[in-house]
C-alpha cells in the first residue's frame, strides 16, 4: 500500500498534512504514543525539507536570525516568495512487509547529510537548532538520501 502526499512550503498547513498522513496508515502502530512519536518526527522531516531545502535556509543563517529574534518573521516572508509557493515537498508512505518506508523530497538544492552528521556533537541536543537530523536517526531503523541530497528514505519496521 502506497500513499502520496504533496505538501506546500505553508508550516501553518503541516500539522493537517501529517493528520491526514497518519491517518492512513494509523493500522501501522500498536498505540498512540508510537502515532505520536512517528507523526512529531515526520512533522521534523518536512519542516527542514521546507526550511533548508525549499527555502534555501542554511543553519548559519538560521542561528543568526534566532539570535537576532527575526527567524519567524523571516521564515514567513520566505514563504510567501514566488519560488517558495511553486516549489513542493513530495511525500510518499508505503508498508510492505510490516515495514514502513517514507520518502521525503524538497525541490532544493540538497545538502550532504555525510558532512552534516560527522560534525555533531553530543552537545547537538540542547542547541537551539540542528536537532532534527539526530531525532530522525534516533527514531527511524534506517535513513538514507539520495545523491543529491535532496530526498530522504526512511523506514520503520513493526516492531
């Protein structure tokens, strides 16, 4: 069973995305904290695909505007830029096997997650940003990206 999703770069409309998400493949889970703790994770992967893919927002930028208390402000007038309303989040859920397999994909630039992950730290927790990828490989048997890195795979096996 597949499902396919296409998400705008509006965070306003995410919690709706990952409702309707979840919704199909609720079965999946044994409660609802595990519903709870995919759906905050996936809302963690589409957030940064909008935030550092589509809207081009690298992390030294972000601490900056955080620090200077603009990153909202910022972050919306992005979102309201032409480029930022044509480009898409593509979502993809499938189980087979009694494993779950999500797929992620902005229309950025990528990043190269192999660089990204061998400079964290165990102090990466309590930043204020850059958490995201260490909650994702926390809670996901396997994730992997595509070359360009610009989509992520992640799967869930039942447990």
């Amino acid at each position: 069973m597949t499902n396919q999703y296409i998400i705008d770069n509006n965070i306003d409309n995410l919690n709706n995305h990952i409702k309707s998400i979840v919704k199909n493949i609720n079965f999946f889970f044994k409660n609802d904290d595990e519903v709870k703790l995919y759906s905050m994770v996936i809302y963690e992967a589409i957030f940064n695909a909008i935030e550092h893919g589509n809207l081009h927002i690298i992390y030294e930028q972000k601490k900056k505007w955080i620090k200077e208390g603009v990153y909202r402000d910022n972050l919306f007038a992005l979102m309201k830029e032409d480029y930022a309303v044509n480009s898409k989040i593509h979502f993809t859920s499938t189980l087979e096997n009694n494993t779950l397999i999500t797929t992620i994909e902005d229309e950025g630039d990528g990043f190269n997650p192999e660089q990204q992950f061998s400079l964290q730290t165990k102090d990466d927790l309590i930043r204020e940003n850059g958490r995201g990828l260490i909650l994702i490989k926390s809670y996901f048997d396997s994730v992997s990206y595509n070359e360009k890195g610009n989509k992520i795979t992640l799967i869930k096996k039942a447990t």
